[in-house]
C-alpha cells in the first residue's frame, strides 16, 4: 500500500511539475511578445514605434515631428511626407501627434528632405540637455522625431533654461525653414 502511495505521490508531483513548467514557459513567452514593440504609422501612437538603430537614408523618411516649447508659446510642425501633407494646427500628447484632422496637401517632399539635410538633422546628437531639470523652474525644451519607411523612429532633443544652450548649431535656421515651408502652403 505503501508503494502506491509513494507512487501516486510522485506521479502527483511530476505533473503539478510540468504544469508549472508549461506555466513558466508562457508567462516567458509573453513578456517576450510585451517587448516586441510594435510599429505605429499612425501620428497618434507613432512615438511608441522602435527606435531607429541605425541611420538611414533621408529619402526613406516618412514623417516628420518638430516640436519647439519656449514660455508659453508651443509651436508643433508636423508633416507626412509619404502622402505630403501637412497637418493642420497638431498638438502632442503623451503617446503621439493630435489634430481635428485637418490637413493641406504639398508636392515638394524633396523641399523638405533638402531642408533635411542642408541642417544635417540625422546627425544631430539624441539629446542636447546639459542641466538637471531640477535646477530650473520654466524652462524650454525641443524635440525632432523623424520616422522611416520600416517604421522606425529617429529623435533628437533638448530642454534647460534656455534654447540657445540646448540646442544643435542651425536649429533656429531649421525650424524657421520649415516654418516658412508650411506658412507658404496653408496661404
């Protein structure tokens, strides 16, 4: 009697065992799936798309974000080369781009990529920041994000107390670009 109990005992065991195993093996795979990020073309929730790892070429841009925030006045450009348009009065949020859906159409995408490139964007640094953000109370900030064709995002960014220390040499001359860009087609 002894010897079955003993048997039944780990027979019992063995398989709360393997349940146990084939539970860990799906909480694994589904962290994994959780870290699989997922890629968004949609202005919305493309900040949560990947990081772009690698440079690549300008001409696989597909959108593009910049934002400038300094005192109260917040200026957002945002433009979808892939279907050339601009969006009309855009506004961030914590996930992405926001708009009423607005938007003008353009037929110079290579504009923009010279612009692009004339301020040598894809080579700025990720991030200009040089102060802890708490050693000052209002301050300004700035961000760049361009998104490829994979789906990949590129960013570059800064804030402190003030613009001119963080931010990369043309930035003033870029963004007034751009201004000037999407000033001429909203006419």
């Amino acid at each position: 009697m002894r010897k079955v109990l003993y048997s039944i005992c780990i027979i019992g065991i063995c398989i709360l065992v393997s349940g146990c195993k084939e539970s860990e093996e799906e909480i694994l795979e589904e962290s994994n799936m959780s870290d699989n990020v997922k890629v968004s073309y949609d202005f919305y929730s493309f900040l949560q798309s990947p990081e772009a790892t690698e440079k690549q070429d300008a001409s696989q841009i597909i959108k593009l974000v910049v934002t400038k925030n300094e005192g109260v006045q917040d200026e957002t450009i945002v433009l979808d080369l892939e279907n050339e348009e601009i969006i009309i009065d855009p506004w961030m949020s914590s996930y992405g781009i926001n708009s009423e859906g607005d938007t003008q159409s353009f037929d110079d995408k290579e504009e923009i990529l010279h612009i692009l490139e004339t301020y040598d964007v894809q080579e700025w640094k990720d991030d200009y920041t040089t102060e802890d953000p708490a050693s000052y109370q209002d301050g300004v900030g700035w961000n760049v994000w361009l998104q490829y064709e994979d789906g990949t995002v590129q960013s570059h960014k800064g804030s402190g107390s003030g613009l001119e220390q963080i931010t990369p040499e043309g930035f003033a001359d870029f963004f007034n670009a751009l201004e000037k860009f999407v000033e001429e087609h909203l006419k």
